[in-house]
C-alpha cells in the first residue's frame, strides 16, 4: 500500500542531523530534478529577498524563511515524518507509534513537495518554504515541473498495491495515478455531518478534513490493516469505525471516491 500526503506549510525547526545529501533520498530517480529545484530555490533566495518572497508567497513575518531557504545545502537535516507539522501530522503521531507501526509508515507513506517531489517519511531533509503552487522563474509551475519524474518513479514504487491518496489539490496536480492503478486508488473526502432543523446537513470543513485523515492513517498503521483495494479499504475503515460511503469510478481509469462522515472532531 502506499499512501500519499501532503506536506505541511510550517515546518519543524531545531535539525541537528547531517547536511542535506539529495542522494540519500529515497526515489533516486526524482535526484535530477530535486538538484534542478534546489539550485533555483537557493539561487533566487541568496540573491533577492524581496523577489523570493514574492515568488514563494510569503509576507513580511515571513522574511525569514527565505535565509532559511538561502542556507538549504548546508543546512542540518532531521527525517521528513519530523520536519512536517500541523494538524494531520499532529493527528498522524509519528513520534507515538509502535516499532511495527513506524516499520509499516516508513514503506506506505510518501509526502509530496514542492522542492523533493515526493519523500519518505524517514528521509533526511532540512525544514524548508516551497509548496506545491510556487512558480519558479526558470522552472516554471511546480505542480507541471514534476508532473514527468513522478510518472517516471512512482508506478514502480506503487507495485500493485492500493493507493490511498489524501493529498490536497495542488499537490494532488503534480502526479496522477493512470490506467490499472488508477483503479486501485482512493481518494477520501472529510464531511461534517450536522442536523439543522432535523435535516442532516454535511459540509467539507478544512480541520476536519486534515485530522480525521490524520488519524485514519494512524489506525490503519497501528492495526496492520494493508487492503488490496479501494473497495476492501472502505469495508476496512467501518471495521475502524468509520462512517464510510464508497463510490465507485463510472469509468475504467479512474479513482475510486470515498466519502468519510464524521459528526465532531
């Protein structure tokens, strides 16, 4: 199985691991494109502040992630499952799992970036500011610059197993599962169900969202839960406790659509 998140904005501070070494990195297929990223993100963030902050979208309070950004090759590491933060990551609790559970989260988790592609939660990296929607002046968007590596690497890395992809929508841009695997993908869907007026009323609500997905990751790594497909995670997730609803693809290609209902957090 492997599962696929997003990273988080904020980053973890305070790596006292070894300096960045792109080729530790698992998927070394991705190596030429982290290098071509991480020269442009270094470059621009030495050479023009106020240019970098725009480009990277970041305010003011935020100066100083472009010196943070500037130092990235020199940078202490610490492994990526630490570096990301945040809700789903506070959800998630790496830090708190058992041996087997950390054994089976280093093989099915996969966190997408917009600097690394895609890295393995026990990779060594230095907290960094670059998402997914950056648009690099030589580069170009992100999102489209890893679109070929990643199909280049990722199909192998799936093998045959399901795909459970809880990724957001601009890093869910950068690499689409296709054909047979397409199939054996699931997307998740977080909605609130609330009654008004006796009537159940569901909505998408982003904390909701982000930390029930959190904790679901975190069930199906502490029970050793590994299902074949879309159909048998949904049916695996009621055994869970989960409020499941699958959908099916109407056509051939496509991902399956799971919708989970919660009422509180």
């Amino acid at each position: 199985m492997l599962v696929l998140l997003p990273p988080s904005e904020g980053k973890a501070a305070g790596a006292s691991g070894p300096a960045l070494d792109p080729e530790a990195l698992s998927l070394p297929g991705l190596t030429a494109a982290r290098e071509a990223v991480l020269a442009e993100l270094v470059e621009l963030c030495s050479a023009d502040e106020d240019k970098a902050r725009e480009v990277l979208g970041l305010s003011e309070g935020l100066r100083g992630e472009v010196a943070r950004n500037a130092g990235l090759r020199t940078a202490p590491t610490r492994p990526a499952g630490e570096v990301y933060t945040g809700v789903l990551y506070d959800a998630l609790g790496l830090g708190t799992l058992d041996a087997a559970a950390r054994e089976r989260a280093g093989r099915w988790l996969l966190v997408f970036s917009g600097l690394w592609g895609a890295v393995r939660i026990g990779d060594p990296i230095p907290p960094y500011r670059c998402s997914g929607g950056v648009r690099l002046p030589a580069l170009g968007p992100l999102g489209r610059y890893w679109r070929e590596p990643l199909e280049s690497v990722l199909p192998d890395a799936a093998g045959g197993g399901l795909v459970l992809d809880l990724r957001s929508a601009a890093y869910g841009a950068m690499w689409k599962p296709k054909g047979a695997l397409a199939g054996r993908t699931a997307t998740v869907r977080v909605l609130q169900s609330r009654i008004v007026g006796g009537v159940e009323k569901r909505s998408v609500v982003s904390h909701f969202n982000k930390a029930t997905k959190g904790r679901m990751v975190r069930a199906l790594l502490r029970e050793g839960v590994e299902p074949d497909g879309p159909a048998e995670l949904a049916e695996a997730l009621r055994g869970l406790g989960y409020t499941v609803e699958a959908e099916p693809p109407a056509k051939s290609g496509a991902p399956w659509r799971l919708e989970v209902v919660v009422a509180e957090l």
